[in-house]
C-alpha cells in the first residue's frame, strides 16, 4: 500500500473534522428546544413614536393572523358540520374514502293508496226495455254483451240498478261501487 503525501493526509483530516463538526450541529439541532424561534425584527421608522403606535394598534400581527385564520377554519368546520346534520363528523383527511354516489334518498314510510276500481271497459253500444225490464248492449273487442240490472259481467263487475241514462256497478274484487252514464238516452 502506498504511503500518503502530507498535503493529503492533512485534506482527509480536514473531510473528517468538518464532516464531524456538521453531524454534532445537526444532532444538538434536533435536541434542540423549538421554543427559540427568532422572529424577524419590524422596520425602523423615521418618526419617533410612530413605532409605538403602530405596536398599539396592531400587536403580534403574525399571531393575530394565524388566530384569524384557525379561527375561520374552525367555523368552516362547524358549518359543514351544521349542513351536514352530523352532530360530531369526525374530521375528513387528504387520504380517506370519497363517495361520488348522491346521498341515498331519505324513505318515508306513507301507507300506499287505497286501490280503486278500474273503469268500465265496455264501450256503450245501445239499450232497449221490453216489459219495463232496460237491456243495455255493449261492445268489447269483437264481443257484444247484453247486460240486465241483476247480472254478473265477465265475473267482475256485478250490475245493481239500471236506467236509459246510466248504471251503477259493484267491481267485486274491490267492492267499490261505480256509475256508468251512457252517452245517448235511446
């Protein structure tokens, strides 16, 4: 191995202490108190005293705007909160889950309607009375029913009373009554 000049023993030595030197200013940096911060000294002024009023008109301007600024956070929070109806939301992250997906619609529970019997499906064809019993005639598709007050149509629709201008029905699944007018008297 090959002995070393004295001008680079002397440049190793010199690597060693400053490398030295920097590593215990950096471990006595991280031991060290945060509490010793330096804030940055406010301009002179020309005037005297205008220095100390402006101090007392506005102390501590960092603090107070970091105060101001916490604090519209903290009323941001709180409104999102209040619109969200979430009594204590935990505090959301840059990282946590998001929903595209519209909120689900609330469900009310509202009875269903009461069902109500269909019309009449039978367009009105003609009538006749014979005796002073009425026989209606209507039509549905290619049939013709001849319907009496009494009859069952279809056993559906039961015919209670009859007359040349309309009828009145029972729809029998139901047990709805219904009225029919006929759109001529003959």
């Amino acid at each position: 191995m090959a002995e070393l000049s004295p001008a680079r023993k002397r440049i190793a030595m010199l690597i060693v202490v400053v490398g030295s030197a920097l590593i215990v200013e950096r471990v006595v940096a991280l031991m060290g108190s945060d509490a010793e911060v330096v804030e940055p000294a406010a301009p002179s002024s020309t005037r005297p005293g205008a220095n100390l009023r402006s101090k007392a008109a506005n102390p501590a301007p960092e603090a107070a705007a970091v105060r101001v600024q916490l604090s519209r956070l903290d009323a941001r929070q709180r409104s999102l909160a209040d619109d969200s109806g979430a009594e204590s939301a935990p505090p959301s992250s840059l990282f946590d889950a998001v929903s595209w997906q519209p909120p689900a619609a609330k469900v009310v529970d509202e009875p269903p309607p009461d069902p109500v019997a269909p019309p009449f499906p039978y367009a009105y064809l003609g009538g006749l009375s014979e005796d002073g019993i009425r026989t209606t005639f209507f039509t549905h598709g290619d049939r013709v029913l001849p319907v009496k007050a009494g009859d069952t149509v279809d056993a559906v629709y039961r015919v209670e009373q009859m007359n040349e201008k309309n009828m009145t029905l029972t729809y029998l699944p139901l047990s709805q009554s219904l009225t029919v007018t006929f759109r001529s008297g003959g």
